[in-house]
C-alpha cells in the first residue's frame, strides 16, 4: 500500500506504468481489479488516459481498433485468470486483424502455483494461439525490458497481438526509484532495433512489376486494411490517377480513394476481380475476403503482384510476383518508377470503360431500390437515409463502425466512405460484438470525428452495457441498432421441423420483439431514439450529429426483410 512506503520507492505497478508512458503510449483499455487496479491508477497519474470497461472482451476490442487507427499498440489491462480469458477475444481479434495490440494482465502469485490460488490460471499458455509474442516478468527488475518488447513485438512486421503477464507478487515488489529509472534506460539501450526496422524493398521487384502493370490489359489495384494501416492513401492515388487503372478496395480499405472516385471499381467487383489480367494486391490478404484469388470468382490465368510487409504471407500465396515491404513505400517507388516512363491506360480504354459502365449500371440498380421508402423499414430505406446524413457531415468524416449479418453486408454496400479509415467492421474473422468497443477506440483515437455505429441488433446485444461507458467519457458516438428482433430477423424455421418439448420457446434467432434498446441509453442518462418512419429516423439522425453526444437510435426494421446469414449463405 503506497501510503506506507518511502515515496522514494516504486512497486511493480508503478514501474509498469512507467514504461508504458516512457513507450509512448497515451491511452489504455481495460477492466480494473486485484492485482491491477493501482496499475490504472498510476497510469493516470502519468497523464495515460484510462478507458475502464464493463467487460474485457469489448475492451480488447477497443484496444485491437486503437492499434490499426493510431499505428501504436493498442493495450489492453485485465485482472488474473477470467479477465485474462475475457481478454484473449481482443487479442485473437487483434491478430487475426494484423492490428498492433498488448494485452497486459496480472496473474496469480508465484509462490502458489498449481495449488488453486485465486484466479489461478497458466496465462501463457492460454495466450499462445492468439499471440505473437508473450512474456512474463518474473521479478521486478524484469519489468522494463518486457514492456518494451511486448511494445516493440505488437508493430514488428505483420503487426498483431502481444502479451504481457505480471504477477501479483511482482505487482507488489519494490525497487527504489533511481534504481527503477536506471533499469527502465537499460531496457531502452537494449531495445531490438531489428524489431522496428522496415525491410529493405528489392528494387529489380519494382521494376518488374512495372512492367507486368506496363503490359496488362485489364489491370486492377487491390488495396486493404494493410494499405490503410500503413498510410499509403496518397502512393495509391497518385499511382491510380497516373496510370488511370480503376481500383478495388476490400471492406476497410474503402476510402483510401473515396467511393466516388471516377476508377473506383467497387461496384462492378464481380466483373474487375473475374477479368482482370494483372492484379496488384497492396495489403490485402488473398483470403476468404477476396476468394483466395482463385477461379471461378477470379481468372485462373490472372497475375497477382503481392505487396505485403510479411514474408511468410507472400510465400502462402505463391503469386506471379510478390514484394516485401512496407505498403507506403512500395506502392511510391512503383509510382515513381513510372513516373519516369509514364503510361496511362486513359478515360476510353475498353477495360476502363467496361468497368465504369457496369458500375454505372449497378449504381442505377441499386438506386432503384434505395430511393423508396418501404415502411416498415427493410434495410435499404434506412440505409440510403444513414447514408445521406453521413455525407451530410463532410469532412473530417465520420468513422463508421458496422457489424451483423445483413446489415454489414447492405452497409458496406450502400454507405460512401471518403476518407482513409473511416471504416471498421466485423473484419477478417467476421467477429461479431465488436461494435461499441470500435466506437470507444475510434472516438478516443480521433477525437475530431463524430462515430457512426451502424449495426445489427445482435452485434449491439453482445456488448450492449458498454453504452454507459459512452455516456461516462460523453464520446460523440452515434449508435444506430437495425432491430429486427434477433440474430437474421424473425423466426425462419420451417413451422413442421419445430418439436419436441420445447417447440414453443423463442426460435433460437430471436430477441423480444420490439426490444427499447433506446431507453438503454436513456437509463445512464444519454439520448435514445425510437425511429419506424423515414421522417422519424432523419429527424432523430439530425439531432443526434448536431448534439455530437452518445445516442441510440433504435430503428426498427421488418423482422422478415434481408437474408438469414447475410451474403454468407452458402457457408450455413
Ligand atoms: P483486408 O481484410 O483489408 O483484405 P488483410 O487483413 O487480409 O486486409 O491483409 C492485410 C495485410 O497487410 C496483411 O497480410 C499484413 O501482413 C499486411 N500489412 C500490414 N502492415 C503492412 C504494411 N505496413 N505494409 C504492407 N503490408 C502490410
């Protein structure tokens, strides 16, 4: 207890928190309790800003999306044994994501080990599948080093998750406090420097991909969250504008190059991904997301030009021409490259104009649907109204955060986004729940923007308390839960398969009908809207981007419109 030692003494939790702030990091995630509470405590008092959750699920979800939208780990507090597991969902998230986090969580004494402590649990062991880094401090004086490790190993290369374990007892050890700061610049001379370093980008790949880009007739450029992450947006613009090569981006690589832009290949992708002859895929993975790259969705002779900063991803793939290196710097030599023999494949190449008329065709199609008002709401009408109102707001744009099954898959459609990472959504894992934990990260993370959750009922129910966390810090998030009264809407089933003695309970995809998820909000003392009508939702959308404060906006959709799994119904 800190009020009977020397003030020249530091225990384990202050070291921690230490290093954390001389690491550079600013904010933390996390759900306090023994042994981590004072670690929170004197994070604070060193100017982190702190993040307390409801759960460590949703925090660890915030602390993943913290990681890709800032570039610096995302970090993750947690108590022993539960708190740990409660916490492994954000570190599995964060590595399956390629996002930079560290988990931190203390652990049981030391001493008694095997024989039941309180929240005992082999916390290493439990982290192994989920990260890509671990280690434990075993004594006080290991703590520096080890928190700039799990610090260095979460952005090292591909980045992902990281964990760190501290042990009650080391908690609770004691060093004095000249000593503590010459273990802390120790631990920072002995830094990996490897860890940090970019690869160096071989300069013949360069040129080669030049010339297959040269000499394609149906080019196309890929781009993903890897793009995002790495900041290339403006590589990647200058290169599409140049060389006039219409653009792809997967879910979060939308806005790199807005929506709107003439190249934009988003809306004819079935015809840009099946025939394309030469494909550079820039931080994007050939994985489910984009069909493994493989036939029918892609052409069986396509050349894929992989640009990725992980060797191993390249080698997986096994393209016509893969190049390690960091997105920004490759996609600039590859621009300037051509730069210095420049070709543009112009506004009247048939590929280009094959591609903006099925987009246009596709846009008018869509059009045709959203601009009714069907009431009740399916889930175009209020989507087209969702869109406008996020338009409306210009820029900095909004941050979109969107989950569910339908509702995802409409949203990534029908919602325009402009600006770099301004999307996140279920991701490559397709995790549902990460809702309010993204609105918190993206909130705190850029504190400029209004943050739009777009988002199922389902997704909103797994971390729906987190809405009181909204309200303590007053983040200017805007929840928009699409409630159709349960996980794909009403009950599907087919009446004659429904027996046995419990033929009469709820279908398992079904919440109450009509659910007040609204007054929530209003519970902690924020603002809810209940929205049925067009009229009802833009005016309750006006309010609540004017007000810039936490809302709810409950907007209640026909339980029987949209698919059951979305656009994955083929994987049921
Ligand atoms: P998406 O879901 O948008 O398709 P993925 O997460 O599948 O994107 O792929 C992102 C890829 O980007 C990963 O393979 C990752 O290794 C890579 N990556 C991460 N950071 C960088 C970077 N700075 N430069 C290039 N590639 C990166």
């Amino acid at each position: 207890d800190a009020g009977h030692k020397t003030p020249l003494m530091v225990d384990g939790n202050s070291l921690v928190a230490m290093c954390l702030a001389r690491a550079g990091v600013d904010k933390m995630f996390g759900v306090v309790g023994i042994p981590v509470t004072s670690l929170a405590n004197r994070a604070v008092a060193l100017g982190i800003r702190f993040i307390a959750f409801h759960n460590e699920q949703s925090a660890g979800y915030a602390a993943s999306a913290y990681g890709y939208l800032t570039r610096r780990p995302g970090v993750l507090l947690t108590v022993s044994g539960p708190g740990c597991v409660h916490g492994l969902a954000g570190l599995s998230n964060a590595t399956a994501n390629a996002w930079p986090m560290v988990m931190i969580s203390g652990s049981s004494e030391q001493s008694f080990t095997g024989r039941g402590d309180f929240q005992e649990l082999d916390q290493l062991a439990a982290v192994k599948p989920f990260s890509k880094f671990s280690a434990k401090a075993t004594d006080i004086t290991k703590i520096p080093a080890s928190v700039f490790s799990v610090i260095d190993w979460a952005v090292a290369g591909r980045p992902g998750g990281t964990y760190l374990d501290v042990p009650s007892d080391v908690l609770h050890q004691t060093v004095d406090k000249s000593e503590a700061e010459r273990l802390i610049t120790e631990a920072l001379n002995s830094r990996n420097k490897d860890l940090i370093e970019k690869p160096r980008i071989n300069y013949s790949e360069i040129q080669k991909a030049v010339e297959l880009l040269r000499t394609a007739q149906r080019p196309l450029i890929v781009f993903g969250k890897g793009a995002a992450y790495a900041r290339a947006e403006n590589e990647l613009t200058k290169l599409v504008e140049s060389t006039g090569i219409p653009f792809l981006p997967t879910p979060m690589g939308k806005g790199l190059l807005p929506d709107t832009h003439e190249l934009a290949a988003t809306a004819a992708r079935s015809l840009a991904i099946g025939k394309c002859d030469v494909a550079l895929v820039v931080g994007a993975r050939l994985n489910w997301l984009l069909h493994f790259g493989e036939p029918p969705k892609w052409s069986k002779d396509v050349k894929f030009i992989l640009v990725d900063i992980c060797k191993e991803e390249i080698k997986l793939r096994n393209p016509c021409l893969g190049i390690v290196g960091d997105a920004k710097d490759v996609v600039g030599m590859i621009h300037k490259e051509i730069k210095d023999d420049p070709f543009c494949l112009g506004r009247t190449h048939p590929w280009v104009e094959a591609i903006k008329n099925k987009t246009k065709e596709n846009v008018a199609k869509m059009e045709v649907q959203l601009v009714k008002d069907v009431v009740p709401f399916n889930f175009m009408t209020p989507m087209r109204i969702i869109r406008d109102a996020i338009l409306g707001v210009g820029s900095p744009a909004p941050i979109v955060v969107s989950e569910g099954a339908n509702t995802m898959d409409i949203g990534r459609a029908v919602l325009v986004q402009t600006e770099p990472r301004t999307r996140l959504d279920a991701g490559t894992w397709g995790t549902m729940g990460v809702g309010l934990g993204y609105c918190i990260a993206a909130s705190v993370a850029s504190p400029d923007r209004l943050v739009v959750a777009v988002e199922g009922d389902s997704g909103f129910g797994f971390s729906a308390m987190e809405v009181e966390t909204l309200v303590r810090y007053q983040l200017p998030v805007v929840v928009i839960v699409f409630n159709n009264g349960g996980v794909y809407g009403g009950d599907r089933r087919n009446p004659e398969e429904i027996t046995g003695p419990y033929k009469d309970d709820p279908a398992p995809t079904s919440f109450v009908p009509g659910a007040a998820y609204h007054l929530l909000l209003e519970a902690f003392g924020g603002k809810g809207y209940l929205a049925g009508t067009p009229d009802e939702l833009k005016s309750a959308l006006v309010q609540a981007f004017t007000a810039r404060k936490p809302t709810v906006i409950n907007v209640t959709i026909d339980p029987y419109a949209g698919a059951e799994s979305g656009r994955l119904q083929h994987k049921n």
